[in-house]
C-alpha cells in the first residue's frame, strides 16, 4: 500500500492501437525505475486509451521533467498523444455499497443511458466503470457503481426503468456473485413459449375457455388452484395418447438452451418448477439436463385423463416451498439462488430468492420482481450474472 503524500504520476496514453503499445509504454518508464500502483486499457473500435498510475521517479523535478519528456517523444512517434498529472497517493477508495448495474436496450439509445447515469449520481452513486457484456442479440451494458446502498440503487434505477420501458438490473458486488449457485425457473410462457394447459384444451376443443382462465390466474385475479381444478376439468376424458402429442408441439423459449448449457459448465445447478404438468416437464429436464424438476401431475386412469390432478399442488405458495426445498438439496442459501417467472403464481418464488428476474413478465410481476426483463431471449439472463455473450461463444466454440 502506497503511503498518501507519495508523490504520484497519471500517464495517460490514446490514440489508434496496435500491437506492443502497452509493452512499449511500461520499457519506456522503466528506465525511471517507477512503481507500477494501477493500470487501466480500454479498446474500442480500435481506439485505444491506456492509463497507468506511477510513483514519481526518484531525483527530484529533474528526473520527473525528463520522464514527461521522454513519454511525450515515445507517444509522438507513434502518432499518439500524452498525457502526465501530478498527484499524490493511490485513487481514492471507492464509497462502501457496491452494485453491478445491468441495462440492456434493443437497441440501446442515448437518451436512456443518458438517464440511469444520470439518476445513478443523483442518488449519490459514483459509476467507477462501465463495459459492454454484449452486442447481440441485445445490446447489454454493465455499469460498476459505489457509493450507495443497492437496495436504494435498486430502487431509484427501477424507476426510471419503468417510466422509459427499459430493462435495467442491479445486483450487489462482492464474492456471492462468483459463487456456485442454483437457479429456478417457471416453465409456461418462461422456459418455453407456451402453456401447456392451452395445449391440451386444443385437443379437448375448449382452448378459448381455458386459455381465459389462465390469463386471469396469471394477472392474480384468480385463486391458482381453484383455477387449476376448473380447467383441469375440462380435459375429461382425453385419451392418454395426448401426452406424446402436446409433448411434441411444447417449444423452447429462444435462449433456453443456451442459458442452461452455459450455467451447467459454470457449475450452476439447474431446476424448474411448473404448475403445468409433469408429463411435460420431467420430460424437459430429462431432455436439457435439468438436476430439479416439479409440476402438477394429471391423473389418468384406464388410459384416458380424469379431469383431476394428484399429488402435491404446485401453486404460488408451493413454488418458493419447491425454491426453499431446491435450495437445501443443493446446498446452496437462498441468498445466492436466482428465480426467473413471468405471472402471478411465481412472486412469492421470485420475493424468496436472492434475486428474482420476471421476465417478459405481466406489469404485478414486474413491479415486485427484483428486476425485469422484457426481452424474447431467456440466455439474457446471464449477462445479469456478469456472464459476457464472448465468454458464451468462446465455450461453446471450445466444446
């Protein structure tokens, strides 16, 4: 650790990039016999800005003079320009409250980001970095921040979002967000496009009827199981067969893959909880190597569906039971679980986890969730975890 009044030198170099440059900067001060305290790059579009934060070379002003000189004449012949600034110390340590900032735009435009920058300092926040997680299919942003506690961050930066219909996430900084986790997700309408209690109606002829139903169940202007009993009801008598036919026409949500794929290689564990139907769901996790997987089970008897459901009801209430069970087989706190759901029936499981993403979610569920994501791509996901789309590509390119 530097000492506060250690006389200290910004070196600031920009200009095109190529290669070398950095190696070159760091030979051209070490004739000076300076310490190396920081170094900061950023390339973009070939632009190249590189920092780094030196002590004083030792002899006084003269030696200090011959550095800038030197530095100046290095960057110049390479069509680059300097730039030296005296201070003292290490940079200043960074406010207490530590927060990544998530903001994603399709595209992303000026004026928003204009805005959440601006409603960061506002709210007493520094943005001590930012960095493009990815270019596509979104454009997803990721500001550092400190100074102010997340929950508040959270909160003004949820604001904002909603009045300019952006997508914007905050998480806390520190170890947890490295950390070995498990993830939970609803499957109609999150992990797959569809509900499949709709996808048996089609058969049963009662779509519209049922599909009325579900809407109204999942804006949480119906009891889920009373809603689930009325509408299981009206696939009395379907023969068994279905199953295989429903199971068939169920699709994935884009990204679903890819967001599984990629948290299995890290080490996440993966799980759904559904109050559709395990006839489709044990069916998806055997199919995408799901480690938990839970759902309502239809009752057939002599071949055809009773009209009934057995077992455990999976409702509002029994997805964060099922979250909290997950949890505890995996041995992970709830603290570093993260739940992904779009309707009603998923907030307590979206309140219970250490972060709750409603995706593409009814406006109840967005306004509780710890966050929102309105984008139709479910491995968006990651970038919320700090998981880059190259550091995505690059896996799979590797495998």
């Amino acid at each position: 650790m530097i000492p506060a009044q250690t006389p200290t030198l910004l070196v600031k170099i920009f200009g095109r990039d190529r290669p070398g440059l950095t190696a070159g900067l760091f030979e051209t001060l070490a004739a000076f016999h300076v310490t190396v305290i920081d170094i900061e790059q950023v390339v973009t579009r070939g632009r190249i800005v590189l920092c780094a934060l030196v002590s004083a070379p030792a002899g006084g002003s003269g030696s200090e003079g011959e550095l800038r000189a030197t530095v100046h004449g290095w960057a110049e012949g390479l069509g680059m320009q300097a730039e030296i600034i005296s201070g003292l110390g290490d940079n200043p340590a960074r406010g207490s409250g530590r927060s990544h900032v998530t903001v994603l735009g399709n595209p992303l435009n000026a004026e928003n980001t204009a805005a959440i920058a601006a409603r960061i300092t506002g709210c007493g926040g520094n943005i001590d970095r930012i960095f493009r997680l990815a270019k596509y299919p979104v454009t997803a942003v990721e500001f550092n921040v400190s100074g102010v506690p997340t929950e508040r961050l959270r909160t003004e930066l949820a604001t904002e979002a909603a009045v300019r219909s952006i997508d914007v996430a905050v998480v806390s900084a520190g170890l947890s967000r490295r950390a070995q986790r498990l993830v939970v997700m609803d499957v109609d309408s999150t992990l797959i496009q569809d509900e499949v209690i709709e996808l048996f109606a089609a058969h049963a002829g009662c779509e519209e009827k049922v599909a009325e139903v579900t809407a109204a169940a999942m804006r949480g202007e119906l009891d889920f199981e009373e809603s689930l009993h009325a509408r299981v009801a009206l696939l009395a008598g379907l023969d068994a067969s279905v199953v295989d036919k429903v199971r068939a026409e169920v699709r994935l949500t884009p990204g679903a893959r890819t967001l599984i794929r990629t948290l299995k290689r890290l080490g996440y564990q993966v799980g759904v909880v559904s109050g559709g139907f395990t006839q489709v769901t044990d069916a998806l996790a055997e199919q995408l190597g799901l480690d938990f997987a839970a759902a309502n089970t239809l009752e057939i008897v002599d071949g055809r569906l009773t009209g009934r459901v057995t077992g455990e009801i999976v409702d509002r209430a029994g997805k964060a039971r099922l979250l909290r069970r997950f949890a505890a087989s995996a041995g992970v706190p709830l603290a570093q679980t993260v739940a992904i759901g779009d309707g009603a029936n998923d907030l307590d499981m979206l309140n219970a986890a250490g972060l709750g993403v409603a995706f593409n979610a009814k406006p109840l569920v967005r306004q509780a969730a710890h966050t929102a994501l309105s984008v139709p791509f479910l491995d968006t996901v990651l970038y919320l975890l700090g998981i880059t789309r190259e550091e995505v590509e690059a896996a799979d390119a590797e495998s």
